[in-house]
C-alpha cells in the first residue's frame, strides 16, 4: 500500500479557533457557524486586509499557516477547490449593478468575485509564479483539487503543492439556499446538531490548505493513501460496494480502519443514509463526525481532511468529534467519507507516517 502524498503541513481557518482546538470546542447556538477570525495581520498587510473580501482573507490565512507548518517559503504549484467562489463580492456587485442602474460601477468588487481570486491572491502575495489552479466542481471541488496535485507530484515527484479548499456563506446565498429546505427553520445547539432528528442543517463556511509532498521527510504528518468520488449511485448498497472496493485496492478492509469519519450534518435523511453503511460493512467500528464542529458547505471535506490529519499526528482522537463508539487509543488509518445531498460521494483514506 504505497501513499500517494505526504502531508507536510496543514492550516485552516474555520468555526473553531485553530490555536485551542481540538482542547477547546466553540459552541454556538444558530442556523449558521462562522468562522472564527484570526488576527489576518499575521500574513497581510494592513492596507491591503481593507479592499479584501473575507474568503479572500480566509484562504491567504489558512495557506500561510500550511506553508509555516511544513517549514517552507515557496510552494511548487497552487491548486484549490471552491463551489461558491467570492460570494460577497459577487453579492456586492450584483447589488451595485441594480441600485446604480448599471452607473458608475466600481471595477474592484467584479475584479475579486471571480472564483479563482483566493488562488490568485495568494500566489501574488507569495510572489509565486508556478502552476496555479482553481476547480470550481461544486461539492467535488477539493477532491479535483487533490486528484490534480496527485498528478502534479506524479510528473515531478521532488516539488511540493499547496492544495486546499475555501467556501463562504453570506446574507444572500444563505437565504437563497434555505429556499431549498437545506437547512433548520429555528436555531440549535451545533454541539446537539447530530442528534436533532430533523429536517435541515446548519450553515458553514471555512478555508483549509495541505502541502503536500512525494517524498517522506521528518515535517510528513500524515499519508494522503487513497482518493475516490462517486456520483450519484443507484443505492446505499452500491454506495458500500463501491467503498469496500475502494479500500480493497489498498489491500484494506473495514475492519482495518481505526476510524471512521463521516459527514453527518443533522438532517434526518441524510444521516439515515451513513447510518445504514455503518450499521453493515463498518458495524463496530468507531465513528466520528465534523460537520458539527465547521457547519455544511460543499468543501467541508477540507476541515475533516485537517481535522484527521492532527489525529494522525497527535494519536489522539477529540471527545467532542466522536459520533459513535469509544475513540481508539492508537489510530494508524482514518477513512473519510462525506457526502451532500446523497448524490456527490467522496472517499479520503489517510494513514499515519
């Protein structure tokens, strides 16, 4: 079972407060978790935090922090995933357009709502001139994103990557979505979020980044082992079919994961989904959960990925992630499997160094 990536440092920008998390857990009783907000002055300066939009701000933090992590300066490539985009900008221009009569429109609001802004900003910050790109696939974005840094490292097995993920949630599109029924009608406890048994969510929004790396050395934190999607499946059957494949092509069984972490958001349909795989193929195994911790978005994979990967590294497994079953005293392989809306699946399998 040969790893496909190291992982040589990780950053995120989340709901929790990355300096006492996993110790501390923030708590917050609403219909939408927000980040907690670093001291962004940390990696830009001052004059420039005023023109940028808050996922712009999250993405350059929770990269600088990867790239501190792993002990470097410069990364080789710049690849990262988003759903959204740089809604508020998008939001704030849209409105402008309609308020001014499509008059005197400011160029900066446009400029930064495209969705390859994070990437950009973050390579003109660096001073980085490589590879740098930006899938916007919907709940698939990071897993494209890493799919193509496995690529890269594949071709040029002696660079690094800077891969990641960053979605945010405004006034607009939260009303919008909850058009859809997505999420909870009347706020709840995001520490009881997994047992509330009905209808809906709760929002989220985050940024997190990985430097990946082909080779081992002594900042390799975790092993990035395995990577599948699956796009709407015709049953939970062929959902567990196809994972039980999965870890086969790894020389794995279920039983061999210490771990499991799903994308259980609260809502009752779609947790009865992970339920039923877990009460066959994973039947005691210990779960865990993240998306009470970081809310629901289309990339919330990425704080699971983060999440694990401190699990990884500090062989300890936090109290307040654990879903079902007691935490394992060592873990050794951490399988992660999230999926939205039961038709975008994606599986991550990461092992220890």
């Amino acid at each position: 079972m040969k790893p496909q990536a190291y992982i040589q440092g990780t950053g995120a920008v989340s709901a929790q407060d990355s300096n006492v998390f996993p110790g501390t857990i923030r708590e917050y009783e609403s219909i939408r978790l927000p980040v907690a907000d670093p001291d962004y002055k940390q990696w830009i300066d001052i004059k420039q935090i005023r023109r940028m939009g808050r996922v712009i701000k999250m993405g350059v933090a929770a990269s600088h922090i990867s790239l501190q992590h792993a002990g470097i300066t410069m990364p080789d490539a710049i690849i990262m995933g988003t759903a959204y985009g740089c809604l508020a900008d998008t939001g704030v221009f849209l409105n402008k357009l309609v308020t001014q009569k499509e008059d005197m429109l400011t160029p900066t609001a446009f400029i930064q709502s495209t969705h390859n802004t994070v990437g950009g900003q973050i390579a003109l910050l660096l001073g980085c001139h490589a590879y740098n790109n930006t899938f916007v696939h919907g709940a698939f974005s990071l897993e494209n994103a890493l799919q193509d840094s496995l690529l890269f490292l594949l071709e040029q097995p002696s660079r690094k990557v800077l891969a990641g993920a960053v979605d945010e949630i405004t006034d607009y599109s939260h009303a919008i979505l909850s058009r859809f029924g997505l999420y909870k009608s009347a706020p709840v406890k995001n520490t009881a979020l997994l047992q509330s048994r009905t209808a809906g969510t709760v929002a989220g929004e985050g940024a997190a980044f990985f430097v990946l790396a082909k080779e081992k050395d002594v900042q390799s934190q975790a092993e990035l082992t395995g990577l599948e999607m699956l796009y709407k499946p015709r049953s939970a059957q062929e959902t567990a079919m196809r994972l039980e494949q999965f870890l086969q092509r790894h020389g794995l069984q279920a039983q061999d994961i210490d771990l499991l972490i799903t994308g259980r958001n609260g809502d009752v349909k779609e947790d009865a989904y992970y339920e039923t795989i877990e009460s066959g193929s994973f039947a005691g195994k210990p779960v865990a959960a993240f998306k009470h911790l970081c809310g629901e978005y289309p990339t919330a994979a990425a704080f699971a990925m983060w999440m694990a990967t401190g699990m990884l590294r500090d062989q300890q497994v936090p109290s307040a992630a654990m879903f079902k079953g007691a935490a394992p005293a060592a873990v050794k392989r951490i399988l992660i499997w999230n999926h939205q809306h039961t038709t975008h699946h994606s599986f991550i399998l990461l092992s220890a160094c």
